[in-house]
C-alpha cells in the first residue's frame, strides 16, 4: 500500500480537494483507496457525504484504541472507496498523545494491519503542524504540498520543507517530499505566472507539471457529495485533477 499525504500549514490551498479528487479518481479506475482524514474539521468526510457528528468511530478511536480497522467504513461512491472520518472530537489525539512515547508514530504502526488490504492511503491534514498532523507525516511514503501562487506561499514552502526534511531524519527516512501542487491557479494574472516561475527555479523538478486551475465547479461538487468527476466531468477542474492523479501515479513510478 502506497502511503501519500496532502499536507500544508497554511489553510485554503485546497488540500481537502486535492485529496478528495486523486482518491476518488483512483477508485473509479478499480484500485482500493482508503482516505484518512487527519483534519479535525472533517471537511473530507463532510465531503464525502458522511455526518462528521454521526460517525461512531474516527481518527481518534483509532489512534488512541491502537485499531484502524473499527475506524474505517465503506463509501458509497465506489465499491472499492473507504474513510477514516474525522470530526472536532479529534483534536483531542493532540492531548491525549502528548505525554505517550513515540506519539508520532501512532498511526504508522497501527496502519500495518491494513498494509496489504489497500492498493493507496491517502491522507488529508489539517493546517498545523499538530500531533494529528505529524502522525500523517510519519506514516507516509511521499508528500505533496499544495499551495497557491505568491511571495509568501514561496517562503512559507520553503519553510515547511525544512521542517518535514528534520522530520524525515528524525522519524521516517523514507519520507520524500515528491511534489509541490500549484492550486487555484489563473492563468490571467501575471502574479500566478510570475510565481510559478520563481517556485520552478527554487524548487526546480519539485514543482508539478499539472497546475489546478481555478474552476468554481470545484468549490460546488463537494456541496453535493460529489467529487469533481462526477459532478463537472468536463471542467477544466475536472481534467486538471485528473492530470494530476497520471502525474502522480508517475512520479510514485506505480503503473496501474
């Protein structure tokens, strides 16, 4: 099971979309993607078109009780789709992990008991770098960051690849930083163009080719427990996710 995380410390650079997006793609084309939403404002899961206030179980139960398996319920959207749902309840792992030894690692170790049941786990964070967060990081294989055009989202990158390279060293040395994803991009303003270029010469093969265009469709779709390809097939949001899940795919060197 290839373990991906979308991740950011800054809010509305369309993690949540970005995540909820790929997965669904990968789920239509036959393969068994699990979705874990690290967030405790259960925007993925409320997507998804699950109550975060009527799960039983969550990300929480699933961290503290050392048991993934109760967490996970089945989605309807494909037969081979599944969630780890979240809810405000979830902030707690940030309390309640504080003082346990190895609280990072949680959720690397229990996520081996379903190592050979999914063919990709998929991440969602929220914008901190919280335990619930780190946990995410930890687990992972690869991260994407996703980020909008602008002087700030440079450095603050910049930043974060700091703080995820001395986590590498520290807990996971087969973390890779495998993408940056330019979101909410547009193409009219020179402000977006001028950043990409910056961002292309600082971060060089870092940057993904596929920019998620702004597309207001992607803002609707998860208002309507849909993901982007079912609800605007063809949008530009649409087609721009889709690259992005192939460029994935390549970049993970996975042929399906």
């Amino acid at each position: 099971m290839k373990k991906i995380v979308i991740a950011n410390n800054k809010g509305g650079v369309a993690k949540t979309t970005t995540a909820y997006n790929i997965a669904s793609y990968y789920a239509k084309k036959g393969k068994k993607i699990l979705v874990i939403d690290c967030d405790p404002q259960g925007n993925l899961t409320d997507a998804l078109g699950i109550d975060p206030n009527e799960v039983d179980c969550t990300i929480f139960d699933a961290l503290t009780k050392r048991n993934i398996k109760e967490a996970i319920i089945k989605l309807p959207q494909a037969e081979n789709f599944y969630l780890v749902p979240s809810n405000l309840e979830s902030e707690r792992v940030n309390i309640t992990l504080s003082s346990q030894l190895n609280r990072e690692s949680v959720l690397k170790k229990i996520l081996k008991e379903v190592e050979d049941e999914f063919d990709m786990c998929i991440m969602d964070t929220s914008p901190s770098l919280s335990i619930l967060t780190l946990n995410a990081i930890v687990a992972a294989d690869s991260i994407y960051l996703t980020l909008r055009a602008g002087y700030f989202e440079l450095r603050g990158a910049g930043l974060l690849i700091s703080t995820i390279n001395e986590i590498k060293e520290d807990l996971n040395d087969r973390l890779e930083v495998k993408g940056l994803i330019l979101t909410q991009y547009d193409i009219r303003t020179s402000l977006s163009t001028d950043s990409k270029e910056q961002l292309e010469e600082y971060f060089k093969s870092a940057i993904m080719n596929t920019v998620i265009r702004q597309n207001v469709d992607l803002a609707k779709a998860p208002a309507n427990a849909q993901d982007i390809f079912s609800y605007a097939p063809l949008s530009n949001g649409a087609r721009d996710y889709e690259d992005l899940a192939l460029e994935i795919l390549e970049r993970e060197g996975i042929k399906w």
